[in-house]
C-alpha cells in the first residue's frame, strides 16, 4: 500500500536535483552541539585513551574533527575489537553508548584486547538530528571502495590498515518512529517514489550479515541486551521491517552488498544494534545502558571464540 502523503520538497514521481537537495538542506536546523556532547566528553578521555583524528568533515564554512579512540597500549598481538555509533547521526543512544563504554568499562579489556572506537562517524547529522549527511546521502549505505561520501570515506581509511585483524566489528544503531514519519518518506520523495508506509519495530533487535552469519554471536548480544530493555518481536508475518526474523530479536542483511559501515573490516564477527528509544517502556538512560551491554556482550563473546 503506497501513501497519498506527500514529501514537501520535490514533485511526486520525479527524483531530486540540486535545487531540491538545497532546498531539503535549508530546512535542516542545528538541535544540538558535537563540540559540547561529543568533543568535550573526548576531552575527559584524554588521560586514557589515545585520540586520533581521522579525517576532517567539510560543509561549506562548517568545520568537524573526526575523533576515534584508542586505547594506549595497543599490542599487535591482541585481537582488535572496532565499535562505531553515530554513522545516523540522529540516533543518540549509538553516540552517547559508545562514551560510556569508554568512560566506564574499557579498563575491563586492558591487555586482552585492542580497543579502537568511532563514537561519532557523522557530526553534521548528531547536531541537525538528520539521517542523512548535508547532501542528502545516506552514510550507512556508502562504505564502498571509492565512495565520495566524506564520512565513509575517513573512516574506510581508519580502518583500511586493520583490515584482516579485526575480530569483531559492532556498529551503534536506532529504529526510531521518525523513520517512518520523517526519513522514509524524504528518501522515497529523494528518489522519485512512492512512500509504501511501513512498521517500527517494538523493541531493540541486530542486523547480521547474510553472507557470514554468526547466529551464536547473535543471540549471545541479545541475552545480554534483553537483560537492559525488551527485545522486538516479530510482525504478524514473521518479518521485521520487511526482513525476514531468523532468531529472536534477529534479521539479516548483506552488509557488503548495501554498502554497509559493519561490512568494512571484514571481521569475523559484525553486528548492527538498533535500539527503540521512543518505546514508553524504555528510557534515554536505558538505551544507552543497551548499547554498552550489547558491546561488553560481543567483546567478549569474540574473546572466547576466536577464529
């Protein structure tokens, strides 16, 4: 069932050019600040953690530092466990998650892992609450070779040096209602189709990867997660935003395939988190607490099966 609403910007059937992008990009609103959030909690870090910047981000007369973390004493030795959050940088609990692992919980992994962390892969999008960068792209559908995405392209080159060491990739997302009021009806109305509305998802669940499927790992993370929030069930038809449900709280993607942020280490063991946040049943501390509980989760679960 396609819907009779229209996207404000553009003329229905026909995709977005330059004047539409420009005039989608004028309606964006700074909500919130990446230096105050963001930069100021990488500054308590300092001490430590090692920071990295990693590529600068350029829109017009506005400026972001892309900042990883590191922990100081990386051994080559060690297996390397990636975390990324912010690649949508409306979903906050990806962002925020990811501090708070740092802050509270990577001592736990001193000399028994290498720790590198991306808390914030797209600024422009954390200040604006906006999915897409500031030329109506999608980062989290860019992570290809020669993508001219500038934040997937900083942060392929981050990781391009690691690729083959790293055990375990797991990138820091939300489903929110505003999927499916605001950026599924924008992306339909960018590329000149119709808006079939769809579901949200009650509850938090994990995007695998189709082509290396790690159902252990999978369900490992989300034991650890339903111990923090409710896990999404299934719709009616067993699916869960189109895909089919292959374990509880779990559907299945081909990262690579879709240019996905999870796809670009070639890590033995990858997951996409998706936390619900606008659940009544869930609260901005508890998805946060989701996050970190789904990293501690598939750290250590890479930890104990190495492959």
């Amino acid at each position: 069932m396609t819907s009779d609403t229209f996207y404000p910007i553009g003329t229905p059937g026909q995709p977005w050019g330059p004047v539409e992008k420009a005039a989608w990009r004028a309606r964006q609103r700074v909500q919130r600040s990446y230096r105050d959030e963001v930069l100021t909690a990488f500054a308590l870090l300092r001490q430590r953690w090692e920071l990295l910047e990693y590529g600068q981000l350029e829109y017009a007369a506005e400026r972001f530092p892309l900042i990883a973390l590191r922990n100081p004493d990386w051994d080559d030795a060690l297996p390397t466990m990636l975390v990324t959050g912010g690649v949508h940088g409306y979903e906050t609990s990806g962002v925020q998650g990811a501090l708070q692992f740092a802050q509270a919980h990577a001592d736990e992994y001193a000399g028994r892992a290498n720790l590198l962390l991306a808390p914030c892969v797209s600024p422009w999008g954390y200040e604006r609450i906006q999915r897409w960068n500031a030329d109506a792209i999608d980062p989290n559908r860019s992570f290809h070779e020669g993508s001219l995405v500038q934040e997937s392209a900083a942060l392929m080159r981050l990781a391009a040096p690691l690729r083959g060491q790293v055990r375990m990739h797991i990138d820091l997302h939300e489903t929110t209602d505003t999927d499916e009021s605001e950026f599924r009806p924008a992306l339909a109305a960018r590329d000149g189709e119709a808006f079939v509305p769809g579901g949200i998802p009650d509850g938090f669940y994990l995007v695998d990867d189709s082509e290396n499927p790690q159902p252990a790992f999978q369900q490992a993370v989300i034991a650890a997660v339903a111990k923090v929030t409710h896990i999404a069930p299934a719709d009616a038809d067993g699916l869960m935003i189109g895909s089919v449900v292959v374990a509880p709280g779990v559907i299945n993607y081909s990262l690579k395939q879709l240019g996905l942020c999870a796809s670009i280490t070639g890590a033995a063991y990858t997951t996409t988190t998706e936390v619900y946040p606008d659940s009544p049943s869930a609260t901005p501390a508890q998805c946060n607490d989701a996050q970190v509980a789904a990293i501690r989760a598939a750290i250590d679960y890479a930890l104990a099966h190495p492959r």
